[in-house]
C-alpha cells in the first residue's frame, strides 16, 4: 500500500510542479514582453525626434531643439555625467541609461555636420510597467492560484484514473488467496491498465492451473501407480527363478502391467499443459476417426453398429483427451458387451454409449479397480474417463436397463460456454 500511496503522491507532487514552473515561465515572459514593446516604443520616438531634427539641420543648417519637452539635445559624449560616459566607453550600444535619480534616460546620437551630438529623452514619468507592476502582482498571483488550483484537479483526476485502477489490482492480487480464482474483471478500465490487469489474471490462472495439474499428477501417481506397483512386487517375490510362472501369476503381471500403462498415459495427457489447450471439435468427426481406428473393430465382422449424432455439433475440448475418453469407452463397450451391439447417440447436450450385457454391474464402476464379476478388464478404463470428464467439467453416468448398459456424457456446461463465446466471436458489437 506505501508503493501505490507514493505512486499518487509522485503524480500529484510531479504535476504541480510542472503546472508552477509552467505558470511562472509564462508570467516572467508576459512581463518581460512588456518590458521590450515599453522600451521600443521610446526608442522609436527618439529614433523619429532624431531624424526630424537631422532634416531641419540638412534643410536650414541651424540646431533645432528637440520638439518634445521630455527631449534635450547635448553637445557630445562629453556633456553628459561621467556615469553616463563610462557606462557607454563599457557598451558602445547601448541605449538604455540611468538619469541620476532613479529613472530612466534613452539616447541616440545624431550626426550634425562634424559633430555628434546627443538626444537624450527622459521617460521616467511614461514607465508604466514599473508602476502598474504593484498593481498587477495580486492578479498575477491569483492567476497562479488559480493553475495551481486545475493543476491539483487534474492530479487528483488522473489519479482517480490511473493510479485507483492499479492500487485496485494490487490490492486484490494482495489479498489473493492460492486455490482460489482471481477475479479481476469488476474493476478494471477498459484501456491498457484493463489489458494489464486481464493479461495478470490470466497468468494467475495458468500458474494455478499448472500447479494444480503438478498436485494432481503427485496424488494420482501415489495413488493410482500403487495397487500395480505393489501387485507386481508380491508377483515377483512368488517367482520362482527354477519354476515358470503359472497363469494366474502371467495374468497379474499383464494386468498390473496394463493398468500402470494405461494411467500413466492418462495422467500424463492430464498434467501436460498443451492438454489444456483446447478446440472447437465435431463430435461426430472424433467418434468416426476412434472407431475406424479401433483394432477391436476390425475383427468384428458381426458387430451392429449405430450411430445418431449430428453432424454440426461441436464441443470444446482437447483432441487428444477426447480420443482417449472415446477409445477406453469403446473398449470398455467392446469388453463387456454380451452380444456384438453398440449403439452411439447424441440427444441435446448428452452422448450415450450402449451395448448388452447379460448380468448386473457393480454400482460404483467410476471408481478404480472396480470391474464386473466376470470382466477380465483391470476395472481402470471407466475411472480414467471419468477423470477426463471431470477435467472438462462433464457428467459421467452409467446404468444398466433391460439388460443394456448405458454410459452417458453430458456436455452441457462447456458446450453452453462455447456457443456463447463462438456468438461473441461472430458478434463482437
């Protein structure tokens, strides 16, 4: 909260400042602007005295008088007091020189036959910036109050603009609790203090992401990769080196060597970050390329397939998680179907899977190692589409009706929000 107080304090103090400086550079030019255009003005009415005195000479040959009563005229430099002499033996050029008494002479020298002589006008009395000066500094410092007065307006606006917006930010990513989304949306401009504080919420959601992917992978490694590490060490322990293995241990072996094969491979599609990547995919597309691609399909010359799905539906999701979601949920149908029938469809937001079986499944088949009395499965496949469908937010539900088991995926949640963020993209006024 100091950073972002003195933040403020820096902007207000800055443009005050500059406000000041600005106000007095404009005023000091203002009177000096005064100054310039009161001295030309005596210099040209000495300049323009000069001249008619220089005509009357060249017409009469005689020495006039100066015309104006605050002009005299003397004979040379020598005439004149000695201050005045040394102050011209200093600056040949100059004009401008002091009366003795606190004012202020202008001279001009004119050429008269051989002879300088000097027009010296006294304008002490015509100064009116030297004597309005008194007058004019209350208005000049209420014109100075007055800048400082929108100077410090304008500080406390831009602070208000700016700088609230980023002490916002800041607090809100202070109080920020890990786990928990940071929701930055409520408060940010829509300028490019809004695309910084976006471009940071989102990088908070990827390290989120990230770390939760990093903690699930952990727990999932401990907790899945256990049952089979320890089944393939009791396994081990029992071999006999002298003794080939029976069916039972061969059986163990490939299945622990199965189940381990098949989570690593999830988890690892899980915990990558360009699995979280997603896409706007065709259902039907997906499902096609897994069954042409499915071995077990192949070899099934009886097999009745249907498949209702439409054609322009389309789900957000990533390509490789969904063929693994589809292949283990066609494998699992292919396992356990008692008869060569599968049957795909897709009503509104809802895939359902469905083959025949000829006895009851146990309730809980979403949960690991959990598999049908007679499946020679390792009860893994339908956990790890779970996890897929809980990545995604989906709903996985199965159960057993008329001697059908069905397994449905519901892809409301994520396809509500893609449609509306594919309408925003055609829509963006």
């Amino acid at each position: 909260m100091l950073a972002s107080q003195s933040l403020k304090a820096s902007l207000q103090q800055s443009i005050m400042v500059f406000s000041l400086l600005l106000a007095l550079c404009f005023m000091l030019l203002m009177l000096g602007y005064a100054w310039v255009v009161e001295d030309n003005v005596f210099n040209r009415l000495v300049t323009a005295e000069a001249e008619h005195i220089t005509r009357q000479y060249q017409k009469t040959g005689n020495v006039i008088a100066p015309s104006q009563p605050f002009m005299a005229l003397h004979a040379g430099w020598q005439s004149m007091s000695k201050e005045i002499q040394q102050l011209h033996q200093m600056r040949p050029e100059r004009i401008e020189f002091p009366n003795g008494g606190g004012g202020t002479l202008h001279l001009h020298t004119v050429m008269l036959g051989n002879t300088d002589w000097i027009l010296a006008a006294d304008v002490t009395s015509f100064e009116v910036t030297r004597d309005y000066l008194p007058k004019l500094l209350p208005y000049l410092g209420l014109a100075l109050f007055v800048v400082l007065a929108i100077a410090f307006a304008l500080s406390l606006y831009l602070s208000l603009k700016f700088i609230r917006p980023i002490e916002a930010i800041s607090t809100r990513v202070k109080q920020h609790k890990p786990g928990t989304e940071l929701n930055l949306g409520d408060i940010l401009p829509d300028n490019e203090i809004g695309y910084l504080g976006h471009t940071i919420q989102h990088n908070v959601a990827q390290l989120q992401a990230a770390l939760t992917r990093e903690t699930d992978f952990t727990r999932d490694i401990s907790h899945e990769l256990r049952t089979p590490a320890t089944v393939l060490k009791m396994v081990l322990s029992r071999l006999n080196s002298t003794a080939a293995p029976d069916e039972l241990t061969l059986s163990q072996l490939k299945q622990s060597a199965l189940q381990m094969e098949q989570t690593i491979h999830v988890l690892l599609a899980l915990a990558r970050e360009e699995s979280m990547q997603q896409q706007p995919l065709c259902l039907l597309a997906e499902i096609e390329h897994c069954l042409i691609n499915n071995p077990r399909l192949m070899r099934q010359d009886d097999l009745q397939l249907q498949l209702n799905v439409a054609a322009d539906y389309r789900i957000s999701a990533n390509k490789n998680l969904l063929h693994i979601l589809l292949n283990n949920v066609i494998d699992n149908a292919f396992h356990h179907a008692s008869d060569c029938q599968l049957e795909i469809s897709l009503k509104s937001d809802e895939l359902r899977i469905a083959n025949p079986v000829a006895e009851d499944s146990p309730d809980d088949l979403l949960s690991p190692g959990v598999k049908g009395h007679n499946s020679e499965g390792i009860g893994q496949g339908l956990h790890l589409v779970n996890r897929i469908c809980q990545g995604y937010h989906w709903q996985l539900n199965s159960s057993i009706c008329d001697n059908w088991f069905c397994l449905t995926i519901d892809f409301s949640a994520t396809h509500c929000a893609g449609h509306n963020s594919q309408q925003k993209n055609e829509n963006p006024n």
